[in-house]
C-alpha cells in the first residue's frame, strides 16, 4: 500500500503543490513543491517517532475550494498530543 510519500497517491500530487504550516516550531513556514512537502510529512515522522497520524473525519467540497476535517495524533518522549484541525485546500486546474 504505501504512504503518501511512496504510495499509489504520491504520483497525483502537483509538482506545484504547497503547504503552509501556521505553528510557532520547528516546523514552522511555507513549503513549495512536491518535494519540500514530502520532507515536511518526512519530518513530522522523524520528530514523534513514526506516530504521526491523520484520520480524516469529513470532506467537504465546493467551487475550487476543499476543506478536510481531520483528528491527527502524534507522541514524542512518551507524551502524546490529540488534534482536531480544519485543512483548506484551494484547488487549481484540476479536472
């Protein structure tokens, strides 16, 4: 199966592809291109030990414009964080 970075969907991602983080860490900044995205979900693996996790609750889905409601976990150091976050995805040139 895969992950993101290697798996069947890794291919549909635009080269153009950008993400944002809007968190004050390490990760912090924006990320242009397919692969400075893919070494950010790198990252994120790496700094809480390959617990990093996303389940999408819902997607909703109009005009260009997509927003996923996700719950995310992740540990590190034996301490673990529990998320529920908003991504909003601007959809372009897509078919």
């Amino acid at each position: 199966m895969g992950t993101l970075l290697t798996g069947p969907t890794a291919p549909t991602c635009s080269p153009k592809i950008s993400c944002g983080t809007s968190t004050r860490n390490q990760l912090s900044g924006d990320y242009r291109g397919r692969e400075a995205v893919y070494r950010l979900l790198g990252r994120l693996k790496e700094l809480t030990d390959k617990t990093f996790h996303l389940d999408v609750h819902s997607v909703l889905a109009h005009d260009g414009h997509t927003v996923a409601l996700v719950f995310g976990t992740a540990g590190r150091g034996g301490r673990t964080n529990n998320d529920a976050v908003a991504h909003v995805f601007h959809l372009r040139g897509a078919a």
